[in-house]
C-alpha cells in the first residue's frame, strides 16, 4: 500500500502546486518585484505594471492548466493500478515527466501576453 500512495503522491504533486501557486498569485501576488518569489523573466520584471500583469495571466494559466493535469493524472493513475508495482514505478515517473511539459511550456503564453500587451521597454501598448 505503500508504494501506491507514494507513486500517487508524486504523480499529483505538479499539478497540485500549480493549482495552489496560481490560486496565491491571483489571490496575493507578490507585491514588489523581487528575485526570489514570483514569475521572473526579462519582460516581466521590466516594471510594476508587467509584473503585476505576468502575475494575473501566469495564475489563470497555472489554475487551468494545472486542474486539467490533475484529471489526466488521476485517470492515469488508474490506468496504471493494473501494471504491477515496478510497472507502475516508472509509469509514475513518466507522468511527472510529462507533467514538466505543461509546467515550462505555460511560459509561453504568459510571455505573449507581456508581448502583446507591453513593448519592449515594459510600456503598455495603445489598443484602439
């Protein structure tokens, strides 16, 4: 029983930290930028107005993101109930793995969003 829980456990831990880390950015952000807390890249950090912006997508992303991988995970969770201990081992190992895919790639959107919403030196674009 043991293992079962553990390779549970680890094969929800991404997405739960995603869920609960967006719910604390849409709830209480990081106030000041800051090098140790928050979404930091280049872009985001250019101001207070694109970090409090990178802020608002990156939880949206990470909410929905993170509730969809939750569902996944725990039907391949089930999925993998059937293949024996050491099986089900590495099946939990790759569904962490995979798990990263979705954790890096919501870069991405948060990114084009700073991009569309911002230029280069972190002023908001005129929309018409």
């Amino acid at each position: 029983m043991g293992i079962w829980l553990m390779i549970a456990v680890e094969s929800l831990l991404i997405p739960v930290i995603m869920v609960a880390i967006g719910w604390l950015f849409r709830k209480r952000p990081p106030k000041n930028i800051n090098p140790i807390y928050g979404y930091r890249t280049a872009r985001s950090m250019k101001n207070q107005d694109t970090w409090d912006f990178a802020h608002r997508v990156c939880a949206g992303v990470w909410i929905r993101w993170g509730l969809v991988l939750l569902v996944v995970s725990a039907v391949a969770l089930a999925a993998i109930v059937p293949l024996g201990q050491e099986r089900a081992v590495w099946a939990g190992t790759w569904i962490c793995l995979l798990q990263l895919i979705p954790l890096l790639g919501s870069i991405v959107p948060v990114e084009r969003a700073l991009k569309k919403n911002f230029d280069q030196d972190g002023n908001r674009k005129e929309t018409i």
